[in-house]
C-alpha cells in the first residue's frame, strides 16, 4: 500500500527545506531567488493585462500585486499537488529526462507564437528529434559518437512525456478551481469580422515543487531514514543503470516551476470556459501518462505519447476556439444593452450591476444599443432610473446617481460600437519578422 502520509510529510518537509534553508545552507539560496523571479514575470504579465483593459476602457480593473499574491496561493496548491504525485507515481528527474533540451525548443517555438510556449510541443518536437535520429543512427552508426548527439539519443521519453502529462494534469485542477478568477473583460473581433464582447482569461502559477531525483550512490553514502514503497514502485524505472557496488537513490529535491493558462470565453462564461478546458486538459493529461507509462513498459510504443503530446494538445486548442466562436456571442443581446462590465468603485458596481445584466430602459426611454443608452444617460446627468434584467432574467428597478458625470457602465459591443478593440493573432517575433520581409520583397 503506498504510504500517502509519509509522502505528504516528505514533500512539505522538502519546500519548507527550500524556503528556509538558506538559512543554514546558504547554497539553498537558489530556490527564494528563482520564487522572486518567477513572481517578478507573473507581476509583469498582470501589469500587462491592466494596461490592456485600461487602454481599451479608460481605466483598469485588475489589480496586479493582488493578483499576483492569489497566484502564489494557488501555485503553492498545486506544487503540492504536483509534488504528490510525482512522489507517488515515481517520475524521478535524471539527467536522462532531457529537460535541459525542453526548454530551449520552447523558446524557439515561443518566437513563432507565444501559445507554443508549452511542455507539450516542447516535448513532442524533442521526442520527434530523438527518435529520428534512432533511426538514422541504424545505417550511419557514427553518430552515436558525437557527444551532443549520443546524449540526445538517450533522453528518456517516456519519463519525459509522464512529466509533461503530469504537470497539465496540476495544470488542469488549478484552471478547474481558479482559471475564471480576474477574468478580464475584452473587446475583440471575431474570425467572421464581428467586434464582439467577452472575456479574456489569464492565470500564471508559480509552483514551489519536492521534484523526484534518482541519484546512483554507495550504500555507505546514504544518511537519514527511507520510506518503504510497494513492489510496483517507481512505475517508470530510470533507464540509469548503477555501477557495481551502488544502488538508486530516490530524494526529493526543491525546484521552482510555473505553468500558465491563457484562453478566451466568447460565447460562455468565464467558469463554464474554464471548467470546461479543465475538463478536456484532465481527459488530455490522463491519456498522455497512460501512454508514456504503457511505453516505459512497452518500448516499441514510445512513438505514441511523443505523437500526442502535441498533437492532442492542439486538438484541444483548436477545439475550444471553434466552440467560442461557432457559438452565439453570449453578451449580445436580442432587446436592450447587455452590459461587459461596470467599472471598479463606480456608482453601477455599488448597486450590484455587472458583467451579463442588461438595460432595457433609462428613464422611461428604451435603448437597445449603447449609443441610445448614452443618449439617453446624457439627456439626464444627475439621476437615472433603470429598468435591468439580472443574468437569471430577473426584472429590477435600480437607481443610479451619476458620479463625476460617469456611472461606470461599459456596454458590450454592439453594430454601433466604434473604438479599439484587442488583436488576437498572437504572432510571434520570426513570423513578424518573415511577414515585413515578405512585404518588403513584395515591394509593399
């Protein structure tokens, strides 16, 4: 039976060790360090999206050092959650896990678009180049005497593939229980050219983690207690093989990881968007760890987690964006103005008044566009009597005292709506750069 408890202790006993070791060990200090960096590139990005509602609203909504304290909250869950089951599984680190060639394919991919900026295709691409060159190796042999090329050869995959399942499955709970939290509200055009309403969800965790290291070392080398696993444990055994006389030494070790989650909710709310990519990132990450653990024991089927790795992701990807924009836009209303938001600390959110409601009527004058419903607030600036219907459908009667000629409403967008909007193309630097080189050829 796995001993759940003695884990649990373990991984909390190893983060606290990484939080305040330096202390003692001043070598730990690595591990507050890379805390502050990662939070450091999570404040940035919240201070990004607040710009972005501020330039398209005239003010923010996010608060980003607010935000960025939640998202370590919830990145402390799930580093927790990460680390258990790294632990319980026994996806150890090794040197052959080859995540040292992850991330600069990641990078990479990043420049092309920033949402390949993922494990997933990282992973898929590394997978992709060790066993083409598996294969090659078979009629030219010495290949496998280039040192870069014989360590890329022996990257474990189905390791590494169990790794990338496990990280979208902590992935998966964090957007399932907070990826709807500051969604902020947009105004985009659609792939049918409609300027519409709706929300853009963005959540960054930095995740504290007890990663799994196996180490090759001499009995006489270890020191402190073990904890007894079952027979089945680890479910991946290492490819390391030790030397006579040592044995493998499984230790959990503090590092800092961050995952990141960034969708669109059009025709849905922020929570039914969110629940439902949670869903299928679950359904994902489970079959991508069945396949790496079914290659671990299976050699001949690796080719199958490192196909759908990434293949199975985009799937997801281009699943969730034909569901949003073959829908209804959800905030377009069939009579009056649905609202996109009220601003923060305005005399609309004081009264209740926010994403979803509609305004039927201002003062006894019907307004079914937001230029009739500013019209109608500008003919009386001082008090303004609404007709709503809540988000359930519900009539109300509220009462509105403008504050500093302003109530803080901001109508979903509508055939009169004209201003800015957000590009959603998400380009990267080499596409940008092949785009102006084209043109530049073109004459353009």
């Amino acid at each position: 039976m796995l001993p759940l408890w003695d884990i649990i202790k373990l991984v909390l006993d190893s983060i606290a060790h990484g939080l305040l070791g330096w202390i003692n060990n001043p070598g730990m200090i690595y591990f507050p360090i890379m805390i502050a960096v990662v939070l450091t590139i999570v404040l940035r990005q919240h201070v990004r999206q607040a710009k972005i509602e501020e330039h398209l609203f005239g003010a923010p909504f996010s608060q980003p050092l607010r935000q960025t304290l939640i998202s370590l909250g919830f990145g402390l869950v799930g580093g927790f959650l990460a680390s258990v089951l790294m632990l319980s599984l026994g996806i150890a680190l090794s040197e052959q896990i080859g995540i040292i060639y992850i991330w600069p394919v990641v990078l990479v991919l990043m420049l092309v678009s920033p949402r390949f900026m993922c494990f997933a295709y990282g992973g898929g691409v590394v997978g992709a180049a060790v066993l083409l060159l598996r294969t090659v190796t078979h009629f030219y042999p010495a290949l496998s005497d280039i040192g870069f090329l014989a360590d890329l050869m022996a990257v474990d995959l189905p390791a590494l593939m169990a790794l990338v399942g496990l990280l979208h499955l902590t992935e998966a709970f964090l957007i399932f229980i907070s990826g709807h939290l500051n969604a902020s509200p947009i105004v985009v055009k659609s792939p049918r050219g409609e300027v519409v309403g709706g929300f853009m969800l963005q959540r960054f965790w930095p995740m504290p983690i007890a990663a799994l290291l196996v180490l090759a070392v001499y009995p006489t080398e270890i020191a402190g207690g073990s904890i007894d696993m079952p027979n089945w444990w680890p479910l991946l055994k290492p490819l390391a093989e030790p030397n006579p006389g040592m044995i493998l030494l499984y230790s959990p070790l503090p590092i800092v990881a961050a995952l990141g989650y960034s969708d669109i909710a059009v025709a849905s709310s922020p929570r039914q968007k969110s629940r439902w990519s949670a869903r299928n990132l679950l359904i994902y990450s489970v079959i991508l760890l069945i396949l790496a653990i079914g290659a671990g024991n299976w050699p001949s089927l690796v080719l199958l987690p490192v196909l759908f790795a990434p293949l199975g992701h985009e799937i997801l990807i281009q699943a969730g964006n034909r569901r949003e924009w073959n829908g209804r836009p959800r905030l377009q209303a069939e009579q009056g103005v649905k609202l996109l938001a009220t601003m923060p600390n305005s005399p609309a959110r004081e009264q209740g008044l926010d994403a979803d409601w509609t305004i039927l009527g201002v003062n006894g004058i019907e307004v079914n566009s937001a230029q009739e419903l500013a019209q109608a607030l500008s003919a009386f600036p001082g008090l303004a009597e609404m007709d709503v219907l809540t988000p359930q459908g519900e009539p109300h009667a509220v009462r509105l005292h403008q504050r500093e000629g302003k109530l803080g409403l901001v109508p979903a967008p509508d055939s009169s709506r004209r201003g800015a909007y957000l590009n959603l193309q998400g380009k990267g630097f080499l596409l940008r750069m092949w785009e102006k080189f084209k043109k530049k050829q073109s004459g353009a």
